[in-house]
C-alpha cells in the first residue's frame, strides 16, 4: 500500500503516484470534484427551460445540461437528493429532469441485475468487436466534441449520442472499443449508464440505431459546420440508410430477476463484526455515504485500485476529480488514501462499506459491516427489457 498525501498538489500526486496508471496527459477537468462543488451546483441548480434545451450543444452558454452527472455516478449527489431539489421546478421541465435521472437508475438496475452481459449485445446484434478508430478528425462536429471530451472529461448526452452513431452506425467500428475510450473520459463514467447508452445508440438494445447527419449538428450547434473543412463536402450529409438488425434469442433474465434481492443488496445494515475502519467505494464517495455516515468516530479510508487502473488506463481527469473529492472531504473527516489493492484492504482490516451493485463488488470478502446502496427506487423482478416496461413496474412511495 503506497500512501497519497492530499495536502499535495492533485497534479503533483498524480505524476509522483500513477505514472502509467492513466492515458494521456496530466491535467484536471473544469469540473471540480468533491462535495463542496457538488453542493454549490445543487444549490444553484434551475432547470427552467430545460426540457428545451437540455440537447443544445453549442453555443455552451445556451446548455440546457446541469453537468451534475459526474457527482451523481459517484453518489457525491444521490438521485433521490437530486429528484426532490426539482420538485419546484416547471412540470415540463420537472418531468424530463426526472425522466433523465430514471434513465440513470434504469441503468443501475440493468446492470446490477446482468452485471458483464451488459457488454454484450443485448437484444440485437450491432457490431461490436471491428477495431479501429470510428472518429473522424477532419469533420469539426467530431474535432471539437472529442478535444472536449478529452480536455474536461465531459459532454451533453446529444454529443455522446453523435459520437457512438459515428463511430459504429456511420463507421461500422465495434462499439465496444468506442464506449472504452469514451468510458476511460468522463468523470461520469460508469459501467451502466456508458454501456447502456452505446447500446441503444447503436441498435443493440432497440433493433434502431441512432441515425447521426448533419441535420442535428445544424439543429443543435448552429453555425458549426460553416466552419468545418469538409463543409462543401460532408460526409454525413444525409441520415444513414435505415437497417434492420437481427434480433437475438431471448434472454429470460432481460424478463425476470430470479433473485431480485441479489440485485438490490442489502436493504439493512448487516453487522458481521466490529468495524475499524471505514473504506470509501469509487461508487459512494459523498459525505452522506451510509456506511461513513453511520460510523462518525472511524478513520475512513479510500484505495485507489493499482491494478484496475493499469488495466483502464483512464484519463488523469479523472483521477484528479477523485483526489479533489477525497481532498474536500478531508478537509471535514480525516481520510487515508493509498494506492493498492482495495479487496486486500478489506481482507486485512475489518471495514465498514456501503453495497455497490457492480459485479465488482463481490470480490470484497469478510466485510465487517455493509450498509445499503441509496436507490432512488428499489429493483423490481419485472422486465428491464426496455426503459419504458421497466419503469411502468416501480415503486412510486414518496
């Protein structure tokens, strides 16, 4: 275990520390981790107006989004935080806020019910294993949302949708190596909500793709491509030809969780022995973490997984927002920070945790306490096939 010292420079921790654990340069986001800044931009937060604008890309000043994403998939924000600060917000506005971040949960379910199925294809088969690079540079539609995506590790969702139709609907690339290199930029990066939106961009989910042309760009980033090089000859001119993929056999567990508890985790707090430490979860990092919140008077205790990190190779963008986080905490709760093997952590000392419903999760063994995963709604064993059939089975208790 190597400590980190978050009375460093973020950046300086980052060379002394991960040198060939990230891609890239090194650099830090616009975006600021932590839960100071997350509280500041909750408390700022109005989305009148947004379910007109939320799709706007350019000029960013007109950006209906609320960039909350990223404190969100790391539960600086829970979604439930998040779906009651609205409640005053315009119904139009209000709904499609909410509809979003059920979108958001939709995917936590999905994957928690199928866990690494979610890499495959689910309902249809797109393509997903043709290597190569899907973007291409000299169109200023991708230039400018790959360098932004690389320099501040987040885009609107319109954007993201562009980005995946090109790279496998326009560009026949496997989607599986385009949702890595998106995955390994977004401080939101998560393993639900990235593979599921590659894959009803792409048809996989919905026997649909996504057609990306002009069209949108000139819709929702006016004036673009006048400044493009290839504006007198633009190679998404017109939408795609329209294709029907092949329809997959059925997967009865797309229809019916056999074990719906499984997938939820723990709905109370179970206590298998008496807890040391607390240990911080790249899925649970805000200062109302169940598990650090229940244990107040617990040294807390973050571990950066050395060897997840070889393997990913994110962008130090991101790292730098998890070391800005675990800095803004420090500054209220003492919080040790290493660089290792996190499982090996919780073998050797007798942690407190909060259940993360990623496949992950269960390498973690002889947990002293785990605490419950702050849902926004409580899994269903109903059908996660689509959006729309799995949100018509939820539980709607305030």
């Amino acid at each position: 275990m190597v400590p980190i010292n978050l009375h460093d420079d973020v950046l300086v921790n980052i060379e002394r520390h991960f040198g060939g654990l990230f891609s890239g340069d090194i650099g830090a986001s616009s975006i600021a981790g932590g839960q100071s800044a997350a509280n500041a931009a909750l408390a700022q937060l109005d989305i009148t107006g947004y379910a007109n604008t939320r799709s706007q890309v350019l000029p960013k000043n007109r950006r209906g989004a609320t960039v909350l994403s990223p404190y969100i998939r790391h539960n600086i924000l829970t979604l439930d935080q998040v779906y009651r600060a609205v409640k005053h917000a315009p119904y139009k506005d209000r709904e499609k806020f909410r509809d979003e971040l059920f979108w958001q949960e939709y995917a936590r379910h999905l994957y928690a019910r199928i866990g690494t199925r979610l890499f495959e294809n689910l309902r249809y088969e797109a393509n997903a294993d043709t290597p190569g690079d899907g973007w291409n540079p000299e169109m200023l539609c991708m230039a400018e949302t790959v360098a932004e995506l690389e320099t501040d590790g987040w885009v609107v969702n319109q954007t993201r949708m562009w980005l995946a139709s090109h790279w496998t609907v326009r560009n026949d690339r496997g989607w599986l190596a385009g949702q890595e290199r998106m995955h390994r930029n977004l401080l939101d990066g998560s393993r639900a909500a990235n593979l599921l939106g590659w894959q009803w961009t792409v048809g996989a989910g919905t026997g649909k793709p996504y057609g990306f042309a002009k069209w949108q760009v000139d819709k929702r980033a006016a004036g673009l491509c006048n400044r493009c090089p290839l504006k007198n000859k633009c190679p998404i001119q017109e939408f795609p030809a329209e294709v029907s993929l092949r329809e997959l056999s059925r997967d009865a567990i797309l229809d019916t969780d056999p074990d719906v508890s499984a997938t939820t985790g723990p709905t109370r707090v179970l206590v298998n022995a008496k807890a040391s430490h607390v240990l911080l979860t790249i899925d649970s990092l805000g200062d109302d973490d169940p598990a650090l919140a229940a244990n107040s008077h617990l040294p807390a205790v973050f571990v950066f997984n050395e060897h997840a990190l070889k393997k990913l190779q994110l962008r130090s963008r991101r790292i730098a927002f998890y070391l800005q986080t675990l800095g803004d905490l420090n500054t209220r709760r003492p919080v040790a920070v290493y660089l290792g093997d996190p499982y090996r952590f919780a073998q050797d000392n007798a942690v407190a945790v909060t259940y993360a419903p990623v496949p992950s999760f269960k390498k973690f063994s002889r947990l002293a306490e785990v605490h419950p995963y702050p849902w926004l709604r409580p899994p269903h064993a109903g059908t996660v096939k689509s959006f729309s059939s799995w949100r018509k089975r939820l539980s709607y208790d305030e």
